[in-house]
C-alpha cells in the first residue's frame, strides 16, 4: 500500500491485499492480518492496480456516498473501471439535465477552451523544461469553436518529439515512460471523475470524447489541460533514470495533485482547481455561456502573460 505525501491517494500495488471499512476508516488486510488503515475523511481516490484485490461491498459502497474514486487498473496501469456515485449532489437533476440538454455551439466553445488551455499548458511544460515554447502561443490563439483546424493535434505532433525525444511515440499499451504516463493520467482522472460528482455532472456525457467503451468521457475531456503537468514529472522521472513505473515514481506522480496552481481565487492545488472547473462547467450548463474556472498560467511570448480561463473563442 502506497499513499500520496498529504495521505490523499492510496494505491493497492501488491496482491492478495482485502480492503474493508470499519467504523471511519479504510482497512486493508493480507491472509487475516491488517497491515494498515486509512481515515475515509484523508481520501480523495483509492487506486488499485493488484489484480489480486478484493474489496467489501460496505467499503465500495461508502467511498461512492463521499464521493471518493475507486479506479481499478489494467494493463500497463491504464485505468479500467472507475466506480462512480449515482446519486449525492443537492441540483444534480437540474445540472445533469442541463448537461444532456446542451448545445451543439455551446459544446464546441467549451471545447475550444479546453483545447486552448491545453496548448498552452503544453508551452508551459516546455518552457519549465527548458525547451522552444513560443509556438504553443500562438497555436492557443488560433482555436476556433469545436477545433475544426485541429490544432490540438499539430500541437501534439511538436509537443511529444520536443519534450520526450524524436524517438518517442505516445502508446498507451507502451512501457517505459508511456507506462509512466498511464499511471499519472489514471491519478489525474480519478481526481477528475471526482470532481464531476461534486459537480452534479455525470461522467458519462461528454463534451467532445466519445466512444462506446468509455464510460467516463467527460473525465478526459476535463484533465486534458492538466495532462502536461503529468508529462513533465514523467519527463524528470526518465531523465532521472527512472524509466518503470517503481514506487518512488507512483509517489511521485500522486503528488500532481497538490501541486500549487495560480487561480483568479488564489494559489490552489490541482485538486482543487479540478473541483472549480467542475463547477464553473455546470454554471456553463444552466446558463448557457462557455466560461470555464482553469489555472492562470504566464507563458513567455511577444505579448504579455496569458491566463487560461475566459470565454471561448466564437
């Protein structure tokens, strides 16, 4: 069992390991003996990568009403099934309603906010880095609604050679540091999926992403403009030596989440800044106008600074 450095995450990484409530706490235990417990009021997502887990229904069951995220792992540390709660927020009709009941053209806006935040997080990860960022700049203003250019993938087409190496190639079924960034993004959506249920949106109903096997869609629409921030810890992971997805890496990854972010509201932490854009996507629901609540972030460029929240490009 490994936990993030504030005790927010816990990943189950060994088999034959049996997770329970009892009373406030999650235990965990291995042939009859506990080997540890955690408060349910430290967590935000339980991760389970063993596939030799077993959980009580109790446990699962209290994690969904606190609204705390249950992933569970695959293949190269690829989530496969995240538990979800179907009920919980006090406007979740009126929000989920909202959300099925969206426009095309607001969609597309929403859209091009979230793809515009993310070249620039992408510029942003380059810069710290070390590396050529100006381009990601401009390629951020040149969105339009629904990303009918495409810009987000010619900004990938330079961002993965620039930051990883000519040589990489972004395959989810990879191992190396494509392994390490499958265990970073499985993080990154539990803390997202979260932020969906304390939103009263369903996961399910995307803004862009669709595919029959996804539940969760709405989940990778959202961290699209954090997965940078990922990248470059896995970036410094591989420079490191560190090229497997080890425990010192996990630890390391985990704490993407508290991460410090400047915020119109102040300096936050990922998880935090999750939960306000949650938020700020139901506003964009009811009342119709594509304003998203995303980190600010100061690129260099020929202008002055830029923040990623504001209204989408028309």
């Amino acid at each position: 069992m490994t936990a993030s450095p504030l005790g927010r995450i816990i990943e189950i990484a060994e088999d034959g390991r049996h997770l329970a409530k009892e009373r406030g706490f999650l235990t965990v235990t291995a042939g009859g003996s506990e080997l540890g417990r955690v408060p349910l009021d430290d967590l935000a997502a339980v991760v389970a990568t063993a596939q030799g887990t077993s959980a009580s229904t109790a446990l699962l069951a209290e994690l969904a009403q606190r609204g705390i995220a249950f992933v569970l792992c695959g293949r190269n540390f690829a989530p496969a099934a995240l538990l979800w709660p179907v009920a919980g927020h006090h406007a979740q009709q009126r929000r989920m309603e909202a959300q099925i009941e969206r426009s095309r053209p607001l969609s597309k806006r929403l859209w091009a906010l979230l793809v515009a935040a993310k070249v620039r997080r992408q510029g942003w990860a380059l810069a710290e880095a070390g590396l050529p960022s100006g381009a990601f700049v401009r390629l951020a203003r040149e969105v339009r609604a629904g990303d009918p250019d495409n810009i987000e993938a010619q900004a990938a087409r330079r961002y993965w050679p620039l930051l990883m190496g000519e040589g990489f190639r972004r395959d989810p079924n990879g191992d190396g540091a494509n392994a390490l960034l499958n265990y970073g993004y499985a993080v990154l959506r539990a803390a997202t999926a979260r932020a969906i249920s304390a939103s009263g949106l369903h996961p399910g109903i995307g803004i862009f992403h669709r595919h029959p096997y996804n539940a969760m869609p709405l989940a990778d629409d959202l961290m699209e403009p954090f997965r940078p921030i990922v990248d470059l810890r896995v970036c410094a992971l591989v420079q490191s030596g560190l090229s497997e997805v080890t425990t010192e890496a996990k630890r390391d990854l985990a704490a993407v989440l508290m991460q410090e972010e400047p915020t119109a509201a102040g300096i936050s932490p990922v998880s935090t800044c999750l939960l306000r854009l949650g938020q700020s996507l139901a506003e964009s629901y009811l009342s119709g106008a594509p304003v998203l609540d995303l980190p600010l972030l100061r690129l260099q460029s020929s202008d002055a600074a830029e923040g990623s929240a504001g209204n989408a490009p028309e």
